[in-house]
C-alpha cells in the first residue's frame, strides 16, 4: 500500500529538482512532503518507506556503487528499503520505475562470496578502487517487473 502511494502521477514529478545534477532529494522531499535523510543507503522515507533515489536522464544508465550493494548482501537488513528509479527529460520525469532494492541487490551481487571479495577488494586499495556497475533501464525495467 505504502509503495503504490509513492507512485505519484507523472504530471506532479517535475521542477527545478529534477535538473539537479546532485543533491536533488532534498529539494524533491520538500515538494512531496517527504522526509530527507541523509544515509549510506537510502535517501528519504515516504509513507513509511525507506527509499533510494536513482535519477537517470533518458537513453542513457546509471551507475551504482557495488561497495554499498556489497555491504547489503552481507548484512540483508540494510537493504530493506526500494529504489526509484526515476528517468528525466528537462525538467520532468517521464517514467519511473520502483525495485525492492533486496532484489537488486541479489541481481548486482548474487552471493556473498562475491561480496565478501568486493569488500576486501575495497579495504586493501583503500576505497580507492571503483566499484562501479553501469546499470541500464532495460535491466530496471526487467527488475521492476515490467
């Protein structure tokens, strides 16, 4: 129930935020009322719900952290939350599509060993590598059931 409340009408998801290249939550949250916080794994809570915002302009991807997604599949309650996937042309958001982030966690990290190297990985280069997966809409779209 929460979830499809966050599924606002296309017509209201627009505004100066959404040309925000960073730290555009803030800004979103106050349009809708929405609580911003600022925490490694979701940036606000509506309804209810934790939730991560990914803003993507159209035809192109997205990158996600596999670090951040690492740490959730070797601690599964961190990835209690969704991600809105949120696609831009100008200044409105013309699609959106919205994923239980466990799901997209198992789809970028699919066991914990592979967790466990990222994480390593990340300690010895001391956070200096890039862990980085280009995530495209194609593949949100098939995450988000659509």
């Amino acid at each position: 129930m929460a979830q499809s409340k966050l599924a606002l009408p296309l017509a209201e998801m627009r505004g100066p935020w959404v040309t925000n290249r960073q730290n555009y939550d803030g800004a979103m949250c106050k349009t809708h009322g929405w609580v911003r916080v600022n925490s490694r794994y979701y940036d606000m809570i509506a309804y209810g719900l934790k939730v991560e915002n990914k803003k993507i302009k159209i035809g192109c991807s997205t990158f996600v952290n596999l670090v951040v997604y690492a740490e959730m599949k070797v601690n599964p309650e961190l990835a209690q939350s969704i991600t809105n996937f949120m696609i831009y042309t100008g200044d409105r958001i013309i699609e959106y599509y919205i994923v239980d982030t466990a799901k997209l966690v198992d789809y970028l990290i699919p066991n914990t060993e592979l967790a466990e190297l990222i994480l390593l990985e990340h300690k010895l280069f001391h956070g200096k590598n890039r862990n980085q997966y280009s995530i495209t809409i194609k593949e949100i779209k098939k995450l988000a059931g659509v």
